[in-house]
C-alpha cells in the first residue's frame, strides 16, 4: 500500500499534527491543506476539505497501523473497510462529473462499473476523489490504471462548448442536462454490464429529475444520489476520468488558440475569454465559454 485517505474531525486533525511534531516531521507548503509534512517514505497531507488526510509513500501501511488508527482514529479499520462500507464493494456504477464549476471548457460525465475485486484493486492503487489531486500527471497517472484494471468498464461523454450551450438552451437547467448526462452515461454502461442494478453520483438535482431522466430511457435501475459520493471508489474512479478528459481538452484547447485557458471562473477567467475574442473573434467565445455563466456578461462588458 503506497496511499490512503481518511476522513478527519477538527481535533483529529490537530491531534495529527501535534503527533507528526513529535515524530520530527518536516513540514512543508501545499495548496489546499491545512498542513502537509513529510519523513523518511512517507507524506501526510490534511486537506481543508473534510478535513481528510492523504498519506502517501512506502511507509503508508506501518503509520497506519501504529498511529494513525491507534492514536488518532480510534479504530481499526485498515483490512475491515467492506465491514464499515459494505455498499463500496457491491457491484455497482459511480457516476460523476469535471467542468461543471468551470467557465472556460467542456462538461465531461464519467461513469465506471467496480465490484468487490475491482475496488479492493483501485483501493490499493490510491484511487480517491479527483477534486483533491492537483497534480495533472497524477491524475492522469491514475486514469491510466483505471482503465487497466481488469474487469472495470467505463464510459465517457464529453460535451464541449458548442454542444453543451446548444443542450443548455434545450434543457433550460442545468440540473437537467446532468440529469440527462448521467443517465445516458448509464445507459452506455448497462450494455457492457447489463446485470448492474445499482448506481451511485454525488447529489445534485431533486430526485424526480433524475427518475423523470431515466423514464425517458426506459431505463430500470436505482440511481442514488449522495452527498460526499465521491468517498466511494467507483464515483472516485469516475471523477478520475472525468478530471482526464476535462484537462486534456483545455491544454488541446490552449495550445490550439495559443492562449492559455485557466480553470474555475476567477479574473484570470475572463482576461483570457476577452483575449479569446480580440485574437479569434467574438463568434469563438461559445467554442470555449459556457454563455450561461455570469461571466459572458463580465466578458462582453455587458450590464446585468
């Protein structure tokens, strides 16, 4: 075992901390931590989201057994997770979405099937919620395992710019269109493992859209939606490939229009949409932009 995560509580996490001083760790600077620090052949991370703690390097396996579960935990549950997370290792499909918060670049919705084998396999690779990679060689690292481990079937949809504001305009809602995403992901990946019954997504509509989503498919399986999803590994190997594509098409994309196309929807966002159209033309923002964003407005300096 090279990598593990765990959730936190806010005193775990400062107890954590108070035991990687005592063990003379050295810590260091990472984004979207509260503390990261490092010894020997081992890294500990504790993500301000959760918190969760990401361990990673040789030495994962000992310092979970004789610290962080003993010490901080409480419990033992390296060795028991099908005891604490039963559902994890059923076979089912994770489904899960990259882009959706993004002005700039596609919507990519991935899904990927997982049993009892086949999680137990991304488990030990380190698979986790591609949210909390920041690293695009890691994440792509990752796909690249996801896609060869035996028995996992995937399936892809990626919409770019053009295609997902003409079906915004068709759906009216966002909700919908994921909606329609998500069950057509399924759908795909019901032909390659017909004898699925259940599916998995992180929550995001109410739970008529996506029955009304599936009725329209004349598709029969239960589609669960969850807050924190992505701690389930199908969901977490489905953000993965998600977060892949995603990457892929904004470097393809930069490198094409040579401009660089930065993520989220910050000032940065919108310096390179205004350069997208002084360089391209106007008519090239709905190539690149999802026009519904509050931003277009920002970006063509219209008044709201």
């Amino acid at each position: 075992m090279t990598s593990h995560t765990a959730t936190l509580t806010t005193l775990q996490a400062k107890k954590l901390r108070d035991l990687l001083v005592r063990l003379n760790f050295e810590f260091v600077e990472k984004e979207y931590t509260l503390y990261a620090a490092k010894k020997g052949k081992l890294q500990v991370s504790v993500y301000t989201k959760g918190p969760k703690v990401l361990l990673q390097g040789k030495d994962t396996r000992d310092f979970i057994e004789f610290h962080l579960e003993p010490e901080i935990l409480g419990e033992a549950r390296l060795g028991y997770e099908e005891i604490h997370n039963p559902k994890m290792f059923q076979p089912h499909f994770g489904i899960d979405e990259s882009g959706k918060g993004d002005y700039l670049g596609p919507l990519v919705i991935a899904g990927a099937y997982t049993d009892s084998t086949i999680a137990k396999s991304l488990q030990n690779e380190g698979i986790m919620d591609s949210k909390r990679i920041a690293s695009p060689e890691r994440i792509r690292a990752l796909a690249k395992i996801i896609r060869e481990t035996p028995g996992l079937h995937h399936h892809v949809i990626c919409l770019p710019p053009l295609r997902y504001n003409k079906l915004y305009q068709e759906f009216g809602n966002l909700n919908r269109l994921l909606a329609w995403g998500h069950v057509s992901v399924i759908e795909t990946l019901l032909q390659l493992v017909p004898t699925c019954t259940h599916a998995l997504s992180d929550q995001f509509a109410k739970e008529f859209v996506l029955n009304k989503a599936l009725a329209a498919k004349k598709i029969n399986i239960t589609l669960e939606q969850r807050t924190k999803a992505e701690s389930d590994i199908a969901v977490a190997a489905a953000s993965i490939l998600a977060r892949e594509r995603f990457i892929d098409w904004m470097d393809k994309t930069s490198t094409s229009s040579g401009i660089k196309l930065p993520l989220g929807a910050s000032p940065s966002v919108i310096t390179a949409a205004k350069k997208i159209i002084d360089t391209h033309g106007q008519d090239s923002l709905e190539k690149v932009a999802k026009l519904h964003f509050k931003s277009t407005n920002e970006v063509l300096g219209k008044i709201l």
